[in-house]
C-alpha cells in the first residue's frame, strides 16, 4: 500500500513540477531543462528531483542556481495542487545520463561512418575460407568413419 502510494506521490509531483516549471517559473536560468525523475524519502520529507539540460551548452552551475532559488514558490504552487499532509523538501541534482548517453551515440556514429565497406567485404571473405576449411576437416572424419564402419560389418559377416 505504501509503495503504491509513494510512486503515485513521485509521479504527481514530477507532473506538477514539469508544469510549474514551464508555465509559472519566469528564470531564464530554469528555461531549457526537463526533469526526469523524483524519488521520494519513505517518510515524504524529502523528494530528489533529477534534472537534465536540452542543451549540450548549458551551465549546469547556473541552473542549479535558479533552481535553489525557485524552490519556495514552486513547493508553494505544488501544495495547492497536490493534497498530502506535507509537501516535501525539494532537492535538485543534476542527471548527465542523456547527455552520456548522446556522446556514446556520437561514438558510435562516428564508428559507422569511417568503416570502409571493403574492409567488411575482405573480412566477410576471410571468414569464408576460415568457415570452409573446418567444414572440410570434419567431412574426411566422418567418411573415413564410415568406411571403417562398413569394414567392421563385413568382417563380422565374414566370420559367421
């Protein structure tokens, strides 16, 4: 029951502080930042508000900056929107994963681009041979197994 209850509370809240933020906050240090999650303490005193910046240029330093000073007026606004016995503290972190996660797309992409496709056509050749060869191994096993199979019935007629 609690649990349902407290991510029905860190849903609600991270609604609501999305909206504020983007309808009430008039900071220009604020503009430009999505949040991106809300975990609440088990006693509802304190909710971590995970942030991110949309832009690669923003200064992070600034923004937590405005956010800090933000943080009566929104509590303000949350407590007439939200009915719980007590609006939680509010604390404000910085979240680099998408921006992390940007540069490994870059990487990647950067990967993709400077691959030259005749290095994948040698090397699509190159296991070929390597697939062939195995193949060639086995079958002259498995003939020769054969063969001695066929030698060890006809001598087990033979000696009937």
């Amino acid at each position: 029951m609690t649990a349902f209850r407290k991510e029905r509370v860190e849903s609600q809240l991270l609604k609501e502080l999305s909206l504020i933020i983007q309808r009430k906050v008039k900071d220009p240090r604020i503009q430009g930042i999505h949040l991106v999650s809300v975990k609440i303490s088990p006693d509802f005193s304190l909710a971590h508000v995970s942030y991110s910046a949309l832009s690669a240029e923003a200064d992070i330093k600034e923004i937590q900056r405005g956010l800090d000073s933000a943080k009566p007026m929104m509590r303000k606004e949350v407590r007439k929107v939200i009915t719980i016995r007590k609006i939680p503290e509010l604390v404000f972190k910085f979240d680099s994963s998408i921006i992390k996660g940007d540069e490994i797309l870059g990487i990647l992409r950067n990967i993709h681009y400077n691959f030259k496709p005749e290095e994948l056509d040698s090397a699509d050749k190159h296991s070929d041979e390597q697939d062939s060869n195995p193949e060639d191994d086995t079958s002259d096993a498995d003939s020769s197994d054969h063969t001695d199979d066929s030698d060890d019935s006809e001598d087990s007629d033979s000696q009937k």
